[in-house]
C-alpha cells in the first residue's frame, strides 16, 4: 500500500495547502493519525477523499514514507477510492 501527497500549493488562510491520499481508505486515516493530521481534514467526497494537509504535515508524510506526486496523480488514486471495496462507514 502506498500514501501519496501532490504538489498543488493551495493558498488557505495564509497557509498552503495540499492533497493526501492512499491505496486504500483504512491506510489513509492510518497513516494520517500517524503523522497528526486531524481526521475533520478528511474530505470523503463523491469523487476524490483525501486529506487536506499544510506544507509542514507534507514534510512529515515523505519522511514517513509517503510518495510525492502530481495532482493528477493524487485525484486517479483518490477516485479509485470511491466505489471500492473498503467500507465509507468510517469516514
């Protein structure tokens, strides 16, 4: 399983912004607590959950191991989310 962030730099309150997401649901909140990112920045979406995160939580995710990619790469592997075969009982 993998952990992906994009490289979108999202102006928000004064703070860039960017896209986290994973393989699978259960590893992307997993992963998430792991590095302190608050479950209430998870946007399950119809089309593409993910976390918002700021720049120093992307610093943290690729030091634990996450992969930095391009935002479309980010959005394929959310979408692939929507429809599979981990439950969205959780979030």
């Amino acid at each position: 399983m993998t952990v992906y962030v994009d490289d979108a730099s999202i102006p928000y309150k004064g703070k860039l912004r960017y896209h986290m997401t994973a393989d699978s649901k259960e590893e992307l909140h997993a992963f998430a607590a792991e590095i302190g990112v608050k479950r209430c920045w998870y946007h399950k979406g119809r089309t593409h959950p993910h976390y918002d995160i700021t720049g120093q939580q992307r610093a943290a995710a690729l030091l634990s191991g996450a992969l930095s990619v391009d935002t479309r790469k980010v959005l394929a592997v959310a979408r692939g989310l929507v429809g599979g075969s981990v439950s969205d009982r959780d979030g």
